[in-house]
C-alpha cells in the first residue's frame, strides 16, 4: 500500500490484521502503533498538518463518555485508565518522550485518515518525534508530533525516487474531499471505483503542488501504474 491509496474500511481491518475501532493503537502488531485521523469539518478533535505536508499533529483522545464522565470535552485527556494503566495519550506520550530525550528510534506510526463514511485513505509511514500537553478551552489536552517518513521501512517500494518523492508529501484533507467530491469517487480516465488513489497530476519532483486540488485527481491502480510507467 502506498500513501494516497483509497481502502474501504474493512481493507484498512484487513491491512491491518486488527478490527479497528479506536483511533489511538500503540503497537498494534508487533511494534507498529496505528493511528486513525479525521479532518473533516465535524471531526472531534484538533488534528492539523504542518511544514508542506511532512508533519502532522496529532491531538490525543479524551476520556470515554460515560455516566460519570457525561462530557469528555471538559475533562482533561487522561494519562491513565482509573486502573492506574497508561491509557493510549500516556503510551504513545511515553514512547515520544523516550525518543525526543535519548537516541531511541522513533515509534513507527501508520496514520488512516477518514475521508467519508466507510472509505479511508492510507496517509503513510510516521515517526513519532515527539509529544507534549498544552491547554485548549481550560483543559488539558496531549498533542503529538508525527514526521512523514515512508523510507524508514518502504524502501523496497522507492524504486524511483522521483515518483517516491510524492509519497513524502501529505495531501491536506481539504484537498483530498475536494478532489474526491469533484472527481465523484471514481477513476477520471475510466470510471472505476476500486483501487483508487489520490495522484499527482504534476509530480512533486517536477514542481507540482501536493496543496492546490487542481494537480490532484483520482486513479485507479491500473491507470495510476500506467502512468508511472510513462513517467520513467
Ligand atoms: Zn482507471
């Protein structure tokens, strides 16, 4: 899976080997943490992207909603579970502090990002850099550094560099539910729906902007090969 392909849901469980209900899941498989993000205007928390698409903040979860807890978004987002155990915020605040002191690799983090009901679009491989509380509304909330970093573990993917470089370019969700919404959800050169990914109509490595939906559009898996082929 390269970042900008578009999954179902159940292909993002199947990927993932995992029923994916949250959307914090420190070391899911193995020492791969996995996280889901929405942007879209009614999403629950503050997530943004920064620095040309490389890095994403990542906002941490609050506590579940529950007869003693009836509003979460007054609550601080909590470190531990009423069991004394690290919640996710606290696992994934405790790797990025181990690895923003030390000379720790950083956690690799695969993001989801939601872009409609039931459809997904795989964002990429990120190292999680580095974490930290701030206030928001007179609560306090965790806040996490994630860098876009598809070469730490896709290396025998990049066969061309030129084509890789626009992996390591995030799409703004803004830009994608433009593209996708103008596009229909479909192939532009042949109408399919399946295997779908956001592609650069003017690479990245040629100067084309991964922040204008005017150089974005939707292919599918054969017609977004086709085009590479041409391109080398
Ligand atoms: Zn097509």
């Amino acid at each position: 899976m390269k970042p900008g392909d578009v999954i179902s849901y159940l292909e993002m469980c199947a990927e993932e080997k995992a029923n994916l209900q949250r959307g914090m899941n420190y070391h899911l498989r193995g020492d791969i943490s996995v996280i889901l993000m929405s942007l879209r205007p009614n999403a629950p928390y503050a997530d943004r992207i920064e620095n040309d698409g490389r890095i994403l903040i990542y906002e941490g979860h609050d506590v579940p909603k529950t007869s003693d807890n009836p509003s979460p978004k007054v609550v601080d987002q909590p470190m531990y579970n009423p069991s004394g155990n690290l919640t996710q915020n606290g696992l994934f605040y405790k790797a990025a502090l181990n690895h923003a002191k030390g000379n720790l690799k950083p956690e690799l983090v695969r993001v989801y990002e939601k872009l409609h009901a039931g459809i997904w679009v795989y964002n990429g491989m990120f190292g999680l850099l580095d974490a930290w509380q701030e206030k928001s509304n007179a609560r306090s909330v965790f806040k996490f550094k994630l860098e876009l970093s598809e070469e730490l573990t896709s290396n025998r993917q990049l066969v061309q560099r030129e084509v890789a470089l626009d992996h390591d370019r995030l799409i703004p969700p803004a830009v994608k539910l433009a593209v996708w919404k103008r596009d229909k959800g479909r192939c532009v050169l042949c109408g399919s729906t399946d295997n779908l990914h956001f592609d650069h109509i003017i690479p990245y490595s040629k100067g084309g902007s991964s922040l204008v939906a005017e150089n974005i559009q939707l292919l599918c898996a054969r017609h977004n090969i086709a085009k590479k082929d041409r391109i080398e």
